[in-house]
C-alpha cells in the first residue's frame, strides 16, 4: 500500500530505502517537503501533499534523522502514524552506535540493513488496522429502551400546560411577594402606588395593570433588573386575556387605541415628584456647570487585574520550585533531551512575545509549533538551558523565513530587459491608502539615479487626485533630474488617460508606447481595494493576466496586524483564480511601507514573507524621494527578540 | 647587584613582616598555576580554531552532498536535500600527516548565508560546486552566491583558497571550465554595479558600501581577486555511473595542495 518509505539524515544522506508497488523514484516528492515544509517554519502538522502523494514524516532531532512515507493520496490509511513510530524507535535502537560514532563517517560507513525488520512492522501495522472487527449492533434486551416502564411513555396532551401554568402562577406570585417587602422597604421615598385607571382599560384585568405598574415603577428605580419577572408575564398575559379584535376601521376609537398612562403624559401634578432624583439624574453635584471632563484613566483596575492574574501563576512556580532546582543542575551538568513540557511554557512566552511585536497570531502559533517539532527530543549541550535554545532555534527560524527563496536585484533585471529591447513592467498592487504611489514615486527616483528611464502609467482612474498626484511627482523628478544630465532624454514621463477609463487597457497601451519610445521601465499604478471587493479583485486580476507584468509588487504597511494574513491569501487568490494560464502570475514580492512609524514592532514583515514565501524587496522608511531601503533580516529579528 | 638587593631587603621585611612565611609562597605558587594554566589554554586555543576545515559551498542540487560521500569513502549514496551541515575528517591520500575537516554546507536559499556565517572563520579553502548541465539557466543565482561569498568581510581578510568545481561533467550538455569562467567573469562584472547601487540596507548597517570586487575600471577578472582561484572540472557520479568511481584527480591534487 506504501509508495515508499525513507530515511535520511538532516545532512541529505539517504540512509535507508524502501520502494513499495510501483513507486517512482522518492527523491522528487521528498524534496519537495523538506523545501516547502521545514524549510519554511510550516512543520506544525505532520503531513504534506504533492501531486498525487501524500507525505507525512518525523524528525528525529536528537539524532538529525528524518523519516518520510508516502502513499496514495485518494487512500486514508490510519496504521501510518503508528508504522512511523515504530521504525522511529526500532531504526534508532538498532543503529544507535552507528549515530554516537563520529557523526557523519558512521552514517557514512554504515549499512544500514533494515529491510526484514520494516516489512515485519509494515506487517504488524497493517494487521493491526484490520483486525478491529464490525461493531455488532445491540440487541433490544441490552437497550436502555426496554427498561422503561410503559406508563411513563405515554404522554397525554392535557396535563402538561396546565402544569406550566401553576409552576408560572407561583413564581408570579412569588415576585410579588418579594416586590412586596422591597415596597415596604422603600416606603421611605413616597407613596408608589400609581392611580389604577378606572375608566380606558377595560380589556386589561386589574392585576394586570397593577402589576404592570408594579414592574415600570420597579425597573425605574432598581439597577438589577428582575428580568424574570417580565417572563411570566406574557404567557400570564396569553393564557386570560384574549383581547377581541377590532378590525372596523371606521369603528375604532382612538380612545380605545390609546394605550398610554394619561398619569405619566399630560397632566404634570400626577407625575410623582419622587421619581425625578436630581443626585442621581446629574451624577456629581460637585463638578462645574459647563465643563467637560477628561476621559479618566482607570490604572488601579488594570493593576488590580494583573495581581489576579499573577497569584494563580506564583502557586504552580513555588510546586516546582524543588523538582526545578535539581532538573536545572541536572540540565546544566549532564546531557538533557528536550521534551514538549519544558518547552511549552517557554514557547507560550515566546509566542506573545511575537504577537506583542506584531506578528499574526495564526502566524506566530504556527511557527512556534514548528520550532517545537524541531527541538523535540534534542539533546542540549552543557551550560545551556531550555529558554537559550528554544530562543535561538526561533531566531534561526526568523532569520530563515526572512531570507529571500530567489534572487531580489531588480536592476539586474532590467538590464536584462535593456538588451532585449523590452521595457521591465513593475505593477503594484494593495488596499487602499497603504503607500503604492508614493512608492512608486521612490523607486522610479532610484531608477533614475541608476541612468534608466522610468515610464509612469496612471491605472488608478478611481481616485480622486490621483493622476494629479503622479503628474506633481512627476514634474519634480524632472526637475531633479533634466534631460540635460542624461543626454536629451526625459528620465520620466507619465501616462495618464484621465479618470472612468478601463486600468487594464491603459496598461497595455502604456507598455506598448513604452517599446516604441525605448523607455526601460513602466511602472504601473493601479488603484487601492479591499481584498473583499469580488468586483475590483476580478479587474485587478484581468489586469495583471493581460499585460503579464515582470514583476507584481504587493504593497503593505507594517502598521498591519492580523490583517496582513487575509489580504495577501485573498489578493493571491484572486490572481490564481481569474488567470487562464497554467502557472498563474501570482504576487512576485513585497514593499513594505510606513516602516519609520513602528519602532520594533517589526512582525509584520514575518507576517508577510511566511504567508507569501515570497520576498520583501523594498522598505519604505519615509515620504521623501531618499527613503527607499532593502531588507536587513538580522537586523529586523534582532529587533523581533529584543525584550 | 648587592645594591639591588640591598634595596629590596627592606621591602621583603616588610612583606615577610606583613604576612605569615608560609602565605607568601602558597601565594606566588597559585600565582605561577594560573599562569601557567592561562598560558596553556591560550596554546590549546590557538591550535584548535587554526583554520583547518575546507567548505563545500554551492546552490541546490550541484552536488555537495554527493561529492562529500565520494571523497571521504569513495562509495555512491543517494541524497537529499540537506538541512544542516556535516563535517567529517578527511585524510589527504598521498600526504598521510595532514588531515582536513570537509564540511558540507546545505545549498538552499534560506540556509546558505547563515552557515556560511558559522563556518566561514575557520575556513582555510573553499570549494564552490557548480552544475555544470543547468548552468546556463542558473547562471545569475551562481553568480549572486559567489558574489556573496567574495565580498564577506572574513573571506577577504583571509583569502582562503577558492576551487570552482564544475561537477556533473558525465552528462554530455555540461559546460566546459572554460565557458563557466568565462561567463561568470561577464556576470560578476554586472553585479558589482547594481549590488553597490542597491538601496541601502535598513540599519545603515556598517558594510555601508559593500565591498569593491577586482579592480575598478577594468572587467572583472578572477585573477583580480586576492586569494587564489582554480577551475576543475569533476563528475562525482562517475561516467560509469554508481558503481564505478568518481572522476576527480583535479579535486584530489587540489585538496592535497591546500592542505
């Protein structure tokens, strides 16, 4: 059933080998998984599908050995996870010298002679999966079912609202008790009992009303309202007074439709005076007529909160507190594997720590999840303790991330696209207010310092101002840089065709004027949206399908939070979704801008680079023409781990 | 002489006075240990990170891992693509004495930089591996990796032996040694041009211009470099395939020159 079943080491020697039924060479999908799995921080679960295979594999830090099976996509075999267990442990008993020798000459050296003991496990395991027999279905003796008696089953229609109705009638008749002895209690503030109106109210019962009147008067004055009380009320109300409908219109009174209290509206001396409490109507009687108040800071909650929270946590340090003493001496002496629990609390902190400095939160559990997949049962060197290396586990795992996978030299490129005779086409993309034309301002001020010149396609026909904008840019890179200084040729020129006309057809017509004036680059504007926005997805997508662009830059600030996640997954999305090609042109990298307002809250540029895999070509720090930076990965996750 | 002494008495009495007589030697004895123990650590240190390791560098799939395998034990494995490095002591074969550690240092992009930084202090000879068959189509990634590996701080400073290994010269499409120079030198050239023209890096980091490789004004030539620079051509496969053996004599007599 297995496709086949290797074992190598984290070196990339293969040390064992087992080719199932009719299984292509393993080295293709294997690959594959160690690129886009461990390699990028997503090991939080053990399985990976490529083409028609699924994967799934272990690690075995404490030896760097990895195990990987794959088998058919369209089977679910459940005896996997245990097969794999299993040889885990049997391959590392039985080659255990093997590994303890000097590194990689035993693995080397080694025959690793592990076939009769695979296929007894693979026997096992699958045997194991069949033996479960078919639950048999229970017969009517062993049922609960069969243990009733016959007279509790048999429901009459009459009883059971009658009962409900008594169970209402006592609790009615309890609040009015309770309502009663608060009455007394209150009989302080004045007579409460409302004038019962004798003359509109014929439908309404006389209890009714005092009650209802019981209840307004009540709700006015206490804080906690009796809620429950309303309850019985409508049913009460249902059960007795079936009000006769008065459908005539030419009949209806509009006395009779007039529901309301006349004690409460109109007549001012039977408006009870006491209801009207000025302390509590104006709050502080101390505070200056006219003022307005600032919004008061409530610290001594919030520190009262933290002492709450810190006391349940100080009881479970104190328990460990001996067994701690002794592990840490031990962990310090002797040679410690790692095991989930010492981690977990270490990785707790580690996560909020990512998520204080604004790292997505799915983002941040996923890659603390794969930081602890590749520390399991590794075994710490002398003098280090648990906290050290999971901290430097993650910071190479940051670092890893934040490299880029393919080559970022942009004008290495377009020179390559110089002597092609083609222009470079750059597009940007984002949502709304996130940067892209002041950018692209910056870059196309860098393009120009490096002798090529810029063509500047106006594609937002949406936004007011817009192509005003990149024409007042425009002019003042002119300005800096004449045509004088580069032999007669303008540096920049904007292509515009005004406002309401299709983006992507200005596109096309501004790369194609670019080939015949022999301009380098076309940067292309296009207008901000919403990731949700189907519509304006659909056209950014049409865009960027048509004109097939060099480069698709996404534009993102690094003031985005969680966010980030959802933007980029929906744009790519988008993009996949409307193309017609094979390979679709997804986003091909990311500007991250409003750099210069964070000052080490820097997760959004892990944010992004996880989810994308794709990477940060350029840094906006500012809104000059000079503020255009490249990434320095140390740089952003030191700044990351700085407590 | 006397005088000398005749200077010190007075203090030695004084000293003698100051502490019990056997204090002063327990004293200066625990004085010499420590000296001693510091002198003979500061020997034992010097000797161990002398730079006796020579690195595989290269991109994915060029062949490191296999070349490493063939080298120390002459047999074929098949590999994978490697996650962390390995090191092993290999022996030069003409030369019994001397030894060098052969460390093998995985490819990928997201790795290759930080190994590099681990390793590179105590390199004392670098081999870059090269797919000869898929140069053409890789010939800037190459590049930019060389590029890299040129202008680091610690490899101009120390100016370890650099070998371009052109490997998987089996297969029949492979480039010559002489065309890989050849376009490596063209591609470098371009590169020292919009490597120093990039945007600057974030922190203003203290590499503020990276670097200038070779001479400026002229091409870029490998010779203008300060360590020494060799092209072989290698097959770590072998042309009869995995039985037979790997054709490397040029790497071999290399790697006993360097050693």
């Amino acid at each position: 059933m297995l496709d086949f079943f290797t074992i190598f080491s984290k070196g990339g020697l293969v040390l064992w080998c087992f080719q199932g039924v009719r299984g292509p060479a393993a080295t293709a999908p294997v690959n594959a998984l160690i690129r886009s799995v461990l390699l990028q921080e997503r090991g939080g679960n053990n399985s990976f599908t490529h083409e028609a295979l699924t994967l799934k594999y272990k690690l075995d830090n404490q030896f760097e050995l990895v195990f990987v099976v794959g088998f058919q996509k369209i089977l679910t075999l459940t005896y996997v996870d245990k097969l794999i267990d299993d040889v885990h442990k049997e391959f590392r008993d039985k080659y255990r010298n093997e590994f303890q020798q000097k590194g990689a000459l035993g693995l080397l050296n080694g025959t690793f002679d592990f076939k009769d003991d695979f296929m007894r496990l693979l026997r096992d395991a699958e045997e194991s999966s069949k033996v479960r027999a078919p639950t048999v279905m229970k017969t009517f003796e062993q049922s609960l079912k069969s243990q009733k008696t016959v007279k509790c089953m048999i429901e009459t229609r009459g009883e059971k609202p009658k009962e409900k109705v008594k169970t209402k009638k006592n609790k009615g008749s309890k609040k009015e008790g309770a309502e009663a002895v608060t009455a007394s209690g209150k009989a302080s503030v004045g007579e409460k009992q409302q004038p019962s109106p004798a003359g509109d109210r014929e439908e309404l019962t006389k209890d009714e009303i005092l009650q209802k009147n019981r209840e307004e008067f009540f709700r006015r004055h206490m804080k906690a309202g009796e809620k429950s009380s309303k309850s019985p009320k409508p049913e009460v109300q249902k059960e007795k007074g079936k009000k006769p409908r008065v459908w005539d219109l030419g009949n209806s009174n509009a006395k009779v439709l007039d529901y309301s209290n006349p004690a409460t509206n109109g007549s001012a001396e039977a408006c009870p005076a006491e209801e009207f409490d000025p302390d509590r109507a104006l709050g502080d009687r101390n505070r200056e007529p006219g003022r307005l108040y600032d919004l008061e800071y409530e610290s001594e909650d919030e520190a009262e909160e933290e002492k709450v929270l810190q006391n349940p946590s100080k009881p479970s340090v104190k328990k460990g507190g001996l067994g701690g003493m002794f592990g840490m001496l031990k962990g310090l002496v002797g040679s410690k594997s790692l095991t989930r629990e010492d981690m977990d609390p270490v990785l707790e902190k580690m996560k909020d720590h990512l998520i204080a400095k604004n790292v997505a939160a799915e983002i941040a559990v996923q890659l603390c999840e794969s930081v602890a997949k590749k520390l399991e049962g590794k075994v710490m060197g002398t003098f280090t303790t648990v906290t050290s290396t999971v901290k430097q586990a993650l910071q190479e795992a940051l670092v890893q991330i934040l490299q880029p996978q393919r080559r970022v030299d942009v004008l290495r490129d377009v020179m390559d696209a110089q002597r092609h005779r083609r222009p470079y086409v750059v597009t940007f993309c984002g949502v709304n207010g996130v940067g892209k034309s002041t950018n692209l301002a910056k870059i196309s001020f860098w393009l120009i310092e490096n002798g090529f010149s810029v063509l500047i396609a106006a594609c937002d026909t949406f936004r007011a101002g817009a192509v005003e904008q990149l024409r007042t840019h425009t002019r003042r890179l002119n300005a800096l840089h004449p045509p004088e200084s580069h032999g007669g040729r303008t540096m920049v020129q904007l292509y515009e065709k005004g406002y309401g006309k299709d983006a992507a057809g200005i596109a096309m017509e501004a790369i194609s004027y670019a080939r015949n004036q022999g301009f380098d680059v076309v940067l292309v504007d296009t207008a901000g949206r919403m990731q949700d926005n189907a519509p304006l997805m659909t056209a950014l997508a049409k865009l960027i399908a048509v004109n097939a662009p060099d480069l698709v830059l996404f534009v993102g600030e690094a003031l985005v939070g969680n966010e980030a996640v959802d933007q980029l997954v929906k744009f790519n999305k988008a993009l996949a979704d409307h193309s017609m090609a094979q390979t679709p042109r997804l986003i091909d990298g990311i500007v991250l801008t409003k750099f210069d307002t964070i000052d080490d809250k820097v997760g959004a540029a892990i944010s992004m680079t996880y989810i994308t895999s794709k990477p940060i070509v350029f840094v906006g720090t500012g809104q000059t023409y000079c503020d255009l930076r490249s990434l320095n990965a140390k740089a952003v996750v030191a700044a990351l781990m700085k407590a | 002489m006397a005088g000398m002494a005749g200077r010190l008495e007075p203090h030695l009495q004084a000293l003698r006075r100051e502490l019990p007589g056997p204090a002063v030697l327990s004293v200066l004895l625990a004085l010499l240990v420590v000296a001693v123990t510091i002198l003979i650590w500061r020997a034992v240190q010097g000797r161990r990170s002398s730079r006796r390791a020579v690195l595989l560098l290269g991109l994915c799939d060029a062949g490191k891992t296999l070349l490493f395998a063939r080298l120390l034990t002459g047999k074929y494995r098949d590999t994978q693509t490697s996650i962390t490095d390995s090191s092993a002591v290999y022996r030069v074969s003409s030369d019994k004495s001397t030894n060098v550690t052969l460390i093998d240092l995985p490819g990928h992009e997201s790795l290759r930089l930080q190994f590099l930084e681990r390793f590179k202090a105590a390199a004392r000879a670098i081999v870059f591996v090269v797919d000869s068959v898929a140069f053409q189509r890789e010939v800037k990634d190459v590049a930019e990796f060389l590029y890299q590996v040129l202008v680091d701080g610690t490899v101009l400073k120390n100016a370890p032996a650099l070998l371009i290994a052109c490997n998987k010269q089996d297969v029949t499409m492979a480039k010559s040694a002489k065309l890989i120079q050849q376009q490596l030198e063209k591609e470098l050239n371009t590169l020292r041009v919009t490597r120093s023209a990039a945007p600057t890096s974030l922190d203003g980091s203290a590499t503020g211009v990276p670097a200038q490789l070779g001479k400026k004004g002229k091409d870029f030539d490998f010779s203008q470099l300060p360590m020494k620079v060799e092209f072989v051509e290698c097959s770590a496969r072998g042309s009869k395939g995995e039985e037979g053996d790997a054709d490397f004599e040029g790497l071999e007599k290399w790697l006993a020159k360097v050693a």
